[in-house]
C-alpha cells in the first residue's frame, strides 16, 4: 500500500503513524533501534506489505500493469490503490480528508527530528505540495509516475499507465473496494489499532 493507505491503517495512535509512515526505509533489524511503538508501526508496515502483496485481488490488479511495469506493477497499484481510497474516503473515515491529512501533516512535523535521513529530505515536499492530494485525480497519477521516473529506477510508462487507468478505471475501483475492508479487518483484528470507521459494517465480510 501506498502513504495514505499505511497512515489510515495506523489507526489513531501517533508514534505507530510515524512508524508506519517510515517503515519502506527501515529494514532488517533496524526497526530495534525504535521507542516501543515506533516499533509497533514498522512491523504493522511489513505486515501490511506482505498481506498485501500475497492477496489474490491486488494480484489481478497488478496483471493490468504487468505488460509495461513488470516487477513495477505492484508500485504502480499501491499508488493507484491510494486514489481509490480517496474517491471512497467518506465510506470509510469519518474525519473529512482535509482535516485528516492537515492532523497527519502535523504529526510529521512534531516527529520530524526522529525520522529517518532519507525521510527528512523529502517530508518538506511532501507537506507544502500535498502529495497524497495529488493522488486524487488519474492525471495527478500519471504526473506521479512520470516524476518518479525521473528520481528512480522507475521506468517511463506513464502513458501506459493512463490508458490502463482510462480503460480499467471501474475493475480498479471494484478490486480495492472488495480488498480493502479485508485489509482493515486483518489490521484490526490482529494489531490493536483503532482504526476510525464510519460504520463497523464495513467490516462485515
């Protein structure tokens, strides 16, 4: 899963957000070096990952990418995954995406000076240019793949990616509304996090 997605699974609790937040540049053993529930969000991170990256869904959808991503695809749908999640935001969150993400901006800067290097560097973007904003819109993904292209190993298929998105736009919306209720039941279920719902319903499948 993409930023929005692991910030929202952390539930509310702020030094898990943070690990979780910072879990993709946290690796082996290094987590150990955390405060306790800095901890707790850096294994909800891999655990998040490693369920996702296993379920069936995200599979088939990572098969529309494939052809032109390869190894690639499972990017390209965590960040296409994070788009969904906020064209559906309502039905899951109570708190408006506006208010959530200027809390979750707030948490960032408050923890700024226990985050990773490679995190310092690009959290200032991340904040003033309202990168999961970007996420909203199929063009401000397409905007997003062709950026990274540019700062890694990512290649330029951002065309690809939106005549995927133009043509698939409905499957998508329909995979990541079935996945991700079992997501949320699987972190809920197992992590103790208090995760803010709209409805427990959603998660009555």
């Amino acid at each position: 899963m993409n930023y929005l997605a692991h910030i929202y699974l952390s539930g509310t609790e702020e030094s898990v957000l943070i690990g979780n937040f910072i879990g993709d540049y946290v690796k082996g053993r290094d987590y150990l070096q955390y405060p306790p529930n800095i901890r707790k969000g850096l294994l909800l991170h891999r655990k998040i990952d490693s369920y996702t990256d296993s379920h069936k869904i995200v599979l088939q959808s990572k098969k529309y990418m494939a052809p032109q991503y390869g190894k690639w695809a499972g990017i390209i749908i965590d960040i296409c995954y994070d788009h969904f999640l906020i064209k559906n935001w309502s039905r899951f969150c109570p708190v408006p995406l506006d208010d959530y993400k200027e809390d979750i901006f707030d948490v960032l800067q408050k923890y700024y000076p226990v985050l990773p290097e490679r995190v310092k560097y690009f959290v200032p973007s991340f904040i003033q240019n309202d990168w999961i904003g970007t996420y909203s819109t199929p063009e401000g993904i397409v905007n997003v793949l062709y950026n990274m292209s540019l700062r890694t190993p990512l290649p330029d298929k951002s065309e690809f990616a939106a005549e995927v998105l133009r043509k698939y736009y409905v499957q998508l919306d329909s995979e990541f509304m079935t996945f991700f209720p079992e997501l949320l039941k699987f972190v809920i279920d197992n992590f103790e996090v208090r995760v803010p719902l709209v409805d427990n319903s959603i998660l009555n499948i």
